[in-house]
C-alpha cells in the first residue's frame, strides 16, 4: 500500500496495472517534449533570434496541424490497447460479485459454492497490532493467485465504487445496475482499498481488503467459511 513519502502509484500487483503504470510514464513523457518545445520557442521569440511572418504561412499551418495530431495518436493507441485489454473477459476462473451498502461491502462467490459475507471496517478499538488503521476489515476477499477474478459491482441504496489501485481496479456501483471488470493478482499479498464515490457521512469507512494467497490456500479457506 502506499505510504506518505510515496509520490508515485503504489507497487502494480497485476498485468493491468503495470500496463496503466507505463501508459502513465509515457504520457509524462509526451507531456515533457511539448513543454520542453513550447518554452525552447518562446525563448527564441523572447530573444529575438526566431521571427517569423504568420501571414499566408502555409508551412507553419502545417506544421502546427500535423504535430499535434501526431501527439494525440501517440497517447491515443497505447490508451485504446489498454482500454479493450481491460474489457476483454474471456472465461473466468472465479466471479465475485461486490454489492455497495451504507457503509459496508457484501461478497458472493457465484459460481463458486455460492458463499456470502458482510465486509465491515474493523474499529480502531478492535484493530490487531500492526493492522492499519481505517483500512482493515473483519472479512477480507480471499481470490487465487494467477487467476482471472471477474467482479460485478452494483450497490443497493446510492453510488459506491469498488476500488484496489494495486490490482488497477476501480468501478462504480451503480443501484440497479451491473457494472463488471477483471483482475489477475500476480503474486500473493495484501491489496488496499476504499469506496472511491462519496456516498454519504461514512463513506472514509468503507474499505476494501482483498487478499490473493495460492488456489490449495484458497481452497481450503473457502472450504471452512461454508462448514
């Protein structure tokens, strides 16, 4: 999770993410390029040493037009790439389904021994050492590691939005709606999370915990939570 000398994202923890994580760093540095451009331009006219004559100035036209569409086709195709890879659902292994209430989160495994549970903030009061506070629940999302976890969000009363910047997940839960996206954790851990839609007095106390840990772990976590 993020800490508070971290001005960058935290850690990437699936596919997605790393993917957003380099789309991020590639628009920095598009960005960069222009301004560096701009403020080279503007000390020439400012010293004098670059006059030019805007009047019936075809070739500047030109240039000016087709420069920045090169730039937006440059952030526009990685953007798109990662766009439908985010959409593309193929077959998955396991399907959650979150459900947004005030001021608690409610899992169903599907297609997996149909288990349900509440997901409430742990208190400060009850908050285990070296658990963060504000952020730990009494139920974590327990998902395999390696695994394509499709997860349906809606919400029961007014707008939520589940979201694990870890795992480059985040979608509204919308009252009457599905809304769906994926995630492959990539390596066993721990991912943060927190309702990303003000939704009322206590919406800073609903997190997110989900915790991806081996399928023989998965297996036998879920195995005790349906005795």
């Amino acid at each position: 999770m993020a800490n508070h000398m971290q001005f960058s994202f935290q850690d990437a923890s699936s596919p997605i993410m790393e993917e957003l994580m380099q789309f991020h760093d590639h628009a920095l540095m598009v960005a960069l390029a222009i301004c560096s451009l701009v403020l080279y331009l503007l000390t020439l006219m400012l010293t004098g040493k670059l006059t030019a004559n805007t009047v019936d100035a075809q070739a500047i036209e030109l240039v000016w037009t087709i420069l920045p569409a090169m730039v937006l086709i440059a952030l526009a195709l990685p953007s798109l790439r990662i766009l439908y890879l985010k959409d593309e659902i193929n077959e998955p292994d396991l399907t959650l389904k979150a459900i947004g209430h005030q001021w608690y989160w409610t899992y169903e495994y599907t297609d997996f021994k149909n288990l349900t549970f509440d997901s409430y903030m742990t208190p400060t009061t009850d908050l285990p050492l070296g658990h963060f506070r504000l952020l730990e629940v009494d139920h974590r999302v327990i998902v395999p590691t390696e695994s394509t976890v499709r997860v349906i969000v809606t919400a029961n009363d007014v707008l939520h939005s589940w979201a694990v910047p870890s795992l480059g997940v985040k979608t509204d839960a919308i009252p009457g709606r599905l809304n769906q996206t994926s995630f492959v954790a990539s390596r066993p851990g721990v991912y943060y999370g927190q309702c990303s839609e003000i939704c009322g007095a206590n919406h800073s106390f609903m997190p997110i915990v989900v915790e991806a840990t081996p399928l023989a772990n998965f297996e036998n976590w879920s195995s005790l939570l349906s005795s």
